[in-house]
C-alpha cells in the first residue's frame, strides 16, 4: 500500500483515510485542502499544481516518519493532487490516525506546516487578469514580478 | 553529463523541462550562476536545489550522473 501519493486523478478521500485504520487508535484526523475562490478579494479561476513527483513523494515519507517519531504510535497517509484544479477542488488529503485524539489533531496540522516548506510542489494561479506562480506561503509574492505584469493580460 | 530540471517560474524563463549538460566538478552555486547568466533566470537567491531528489547546500560538488533540480519556494497543499 502506497501511503504517500501524487495523484493526476481526483483523490479517493475515503482510499486515504482507510490506510491508517488501526485497531490502536482511538482517533483518525482527516486534513482536505481545496482550492479557495478568494485570496484578499482577488478572484482565482482555476489552478494548476506541479510536482518534482519523484522527490515530492519522498519528502512525503519524510514527514510520516518525523511525525511517527513524534507522535507514539501514530500512522500517516497523503496524497498531493497535480494538474489543473477547479475552485472547491481538493488539492491535498492528510490522514493521520493515533491512540489519542490530542496527538491525531497535532500531528496532522504538523503534517500541513511541512508540506507548505520541504515538498516540491508549486501552483500556478489563474486569475482573470492573468496567472503567475506562487512563490511562498503567505500567497503574497508570486514570480516572477509580484504580481500579472501587462504581458500576462492576454492570455 | 548532468540531467538539470527546471520547475514553475524557472521552467518558464528556460523553455524546458530539463537540460542535459555537463556540470560535475562544479559546486551548486557555480552552477546556478552559470544558468542565471545563460538564461537570465530571476530570483535565484530564493531557489532551493536538489541533487539525486535531496536538498543540498550551495558549497556541494556535483558529480558525473547527478540529477541537479532547481526548487523555487514550494507552494504545496
């Protein structure tokens, strides 16, 4: 069973949670990330992700292994979707299940906050005036300029 | 011979997926400048690379074979 994923298909929500069933726990979190229609009133149309797919999914194991470390007896799955998504698409399934439901809330926000700094993934933002690539977490600064530059109009 | 992958703005400013060169004997950071230069590649100081899928720092030697990956700030999840 893969427990770390990039999928170009929609994501089988359920498929996730169901690989961290253990008769240990005593909770599963269940993390969805989608694509949100407003960021600080600007509109987006659709998005595209990308991935280094070999390298994103070993920095996924990565992160299930700090968090099993971290975490006693916890068992993570994620899967990272690529390709063109639409508003209210899911965009990232994290299901983390432990013996106790404090460590499985944790552990998945844990999980979120790492994939946002060490995984190579990157989402080009399509909005009506133009598309540029995300550069960092806060959605702030994109490249190449900042923001659509007069070139971009067009397209 | 090196194969060298370009993601999201970089793979815009270069054209292409990946080049194939022969960058082994170089450090990370002679390499970037040297692509920096070639392709005018913007914002280099806030690339991350890879070599053979890990992080690797500016001062590492690249050898013959190594897979290089420029890795723009990520904006997963």
């Amino acid at each position: 069973m893969k427990m770390y994923e990039i999928s170009k298909e929609a994501i089988d929500i359920q498929a996730v949670i169901d690989k961290v069933v253990q008769r240990e726990a005593g909770a599963i979190t269940t993390f969805i990330g989608t694509v949100r229609e407003l960021t600080h009133g600007k509109k987006t149309l659709f998005l595209i992700y990308e991935a280094y797919e070999a390298m994103a999914v070993k920095k996924l194991e990565q992160i299930g292994s700090e968090i099993e470390q971290r975490w006693e007896g916890s068992c993570v799955a994620i899967t990272h979707r690529v390709g063109r998504l639409d508003i209210t698409d899911v965009a990232v399934v994290i299901a983390v299940s432990t013996p106790h439901r404090a460590d499985s809330y944790e552990a998945n926000r844990y999980a979120i906050e790492r994939i946002k700094e060490i995984v190579p993934i990157w989402k080009k933002e399509h909005w009506e005036e133009g598309e540029a690539w995300m550069g960092n977490q806060l959605e702030t600064v994109a490249y190449p300029s900042g923001k659509p530059e007069a070139g971009d109009l067009d397209e | 011979m090196n194969k060298v992958l370009f993601f999201a703005h970089l793979r815009d400013a270069v054209g292409s997926e990946f080049l194939s060169l022969d960058a082994s004997g170089k450090t990370v950071a002679e390499l970037k400048a040297d692509l920096a230069a070639t392709y005018e590649l913007p914002r280099m100081e806030t690339v991350m690379t890879a070599i053979n899928e890990e992080f690797a720092s500016n001062d590492e030697v690249i050898g013959d074979g190594d897979e290089i990956a420029f890795i723009p700030p990520v904006s997963g999840g």
